[in-house]
C-alpha cells in the first residue's frame, strides 16, 4: 500500500464506524476535525489518533494528513471536499456523493485539475460478495441479465425537525437510503436509458418513499425501492437466463448469497467473513488507486458517481423534491 495517512472530518456514528475499521486493517489514521475541540478530542481518544483539530480547516492544513475521510451528511460534502481538494488532500467523501449533479461535477473538475483522487465512499461496491458477484457475471454465470431488484428500507425518526426530513439538511430516503439499491443497478447494468419514479412525501415536503423502474442497454429493467419510514426485507436480485443471484438481507452489507439456476439447483452458495464493518474495503481500494496514479478510480469512477447524482437529480425532478439553496 501507499502508506497514506488519513484524516477524518467530522466526528458522527458513520466516522466512528469507519475510524475502527480503519484500524482493523492497520491502516495510517493520524488526525481528525471536527467543529469543537471536544468533540475532536473525545474522538481521538476513542481511536488513539495523535492530532485531534478544532476545525475542519485546521484538518486539511495539518501536513500529516494525505487523505480526508468526510463523513458530515451529504449537503455538505461539497464544500467540505471541496476545501480538502484545495488544500492537496486526497478525498473519500460519503454517499450521496453531493447533493445534486452540479456539484460533483464541481469537484470532479477540481480534483482533475490538483491532480487528487476524489471518490465516493459506496462501500458496499468493494465488500468481498460483490467483488464475486462481479466475477460470476463477468464468467457469463447468469447468461443474459434481465432484470435486477433491491430494496434500502428503514424505520428512522419521524420527527420534521430530524435532518432525514428536513430540505434544507438535504432530507429524503433518496439520498440517505436509495443511493444504495440505485447504485448497485447502475453497477449491474449501466446508466439507465428510461427512469419512471414516484414518490410519497412527508409534511415537510421530504420523500419518505420512493420506487422507480428503469430500463437499460440491452432491454434489461430494474426495480428499487426506498423507504424511511418502514422497514422491509432489504435484498436484492440479479436474474439471468442462464441462472439468478439472490442476495440476503442486508444485501448492502457483509452478507450471504446464492447462485441459483432455473430449476431451482443453488450452484454456489457465498459466506461473507469481514472483520468489522467492512468499510476497510473502500479505504484500501483509495489507497490503492493513488499508489497506482489511477485517479479516476475503477470500481467506482468519479465520473459514474457524477452520473449518478444525475439519475437521482431526475428521481427527484419526478417525485418533486428540490432542496432550498437549488432555488437560488
């Protein structure tokens, strides 16, 4: 590896998730910022990292770090990665990559023109089942693929004040949730050519369920759905003609699938053994990628997360949700 040194910036549940994954694969975590010392400092204690920075712009400047992990929600990442961008670090920035197309495209430019990696942390596109799922359909195992199916379905606060239903926090399960089942079929089969969504919105005007059905090249279809405010099976399906691939719930974490053939016959069954986590997968993959000089990333490029964000820019322009500073 690169030996990279990593910071993170902001000092939320999903940071903490990734810091202790970080460290179960050994991997340089030197300093983290956060918007107060205490909460800095708590957080370093926590993880045992020797710089703990009361901001986020003393965090970009420290010249320990090479790579920012930017875990604040997602009407942040771009300027939050825009900042580490012009300060010549390296950026992992969590999903929704931004909040809309425009702005990954701001940073997709960027970090083109400082010569820095700048992916999106979809974790999921690097855990070990779907690194084989990739093979299986690679070696041609599921013949044709016609359709693919996920759902991302969670029961979470109600409450309109909660950034999950809030506008102006970027509030929706679109972005929080549906940025998962929406990624895995473009992983699958590619930018969609046809996207019909609907949507149910709460009082706040936040989507809290939204379904779409997609084509793609080829014919194939897919169906997703996400849901804040019930749970569901959270699985997934990837069906061929020459056999299909059921994915267990939660699909989108480490977990167990099948290699399943029209009769019924299971020809592989998958076990998912992942210490933590399994955040340490997309961690190893940047580090790897700038060892290389592969700036644009391969198993996830800037620029499909660029086209993602458009796709999920139509979603919402279907189901009419648009966030209050896209007014402007």
């Amino acid at each position: 590896m690169t030996g990279l040194r990593w910071g993170i910036l902001a000092t939320g549940g999903i940071a903490g998730a990734f810091a202790s994954d970080l460290r179960t694969a050994g991997l340089d975590l030197v300093a983290v910022g956060s918007r107060s010392q205490e909460s800095a400092d708590a957080f370093a204690a926590r993880f045992d990292i020797p710089h703990a920075h009361a901001s986020y712009e003393a965090l970009v400047a420290d010249p320990d770090v090479d790579i920012v992990y930017v875990s604040t929600p997602h009407p942040m990442h771009h300027e939050n990665a825009r900042l580490a961008l012009e300060n010549g670090k390296h950026v992992l920035a969590e999903k929704a990559f931004t909040l809309n197309r425009a702005e990954a495209e701001d940073l997709q430019a960027l970090a083109a023109e400082r010569g820095l990696l700048a992916m999106e942390a979809m974790w999921t596109r690097y855990l070990p089942h779907m690194v084989r799922i990739r093979e299986l359909i690679a070696d041609g195992a599921l013949g044709e693929i016609r359709a693919v199916s996920a759902d991302h379905t969670q029961l979470l606060p109600s409450d309109p004040a909660h950034r999950l239903n809030a506008l102006e926090l970027g509030g929706g399960a679109l972005l929080d949730l549906g940025i998962y089942p929406i990624s895995f079929i473009w992983d699958i089969l590619g930018a969609p050519t046809t996207i019909h969504a609907v949507g149910r919105l709460v009082e706040t005007g936040a989507d809290s369920e939204v379904a779409t059905v997609m084509t793609h090249e080829g014919g194939a279809v897919s169906t997703s759905l996400s849901s804040s405010r019930a749970a569901g099976p959270n699985v997934a399906s990837i069906i061929g003609t020459a056999a299909r691939i059921d994915i267990d719930t939660v699909w989108y974490s480490p977990t167990t699938f099948r290699l399943v053939l029209p009769d019924g016959t299971v020809q592989e069954s998958y076990t998912s053994e992942v210490d933590g986590r399994g955040m340490q997968f997309q961690a190893l993959a940047a580090e790897r990628l700038v060892r290389d000089g592969i700036l644009e990333g391969d198993i996830l490029p800037i620029a499909e997360s660029v086209a993602i964000m458009g796709t999920l820019d139509e979603i919402r322009a279907q189901i009419g949700v648009r966030y209050p500073r896209e007014e402007v």
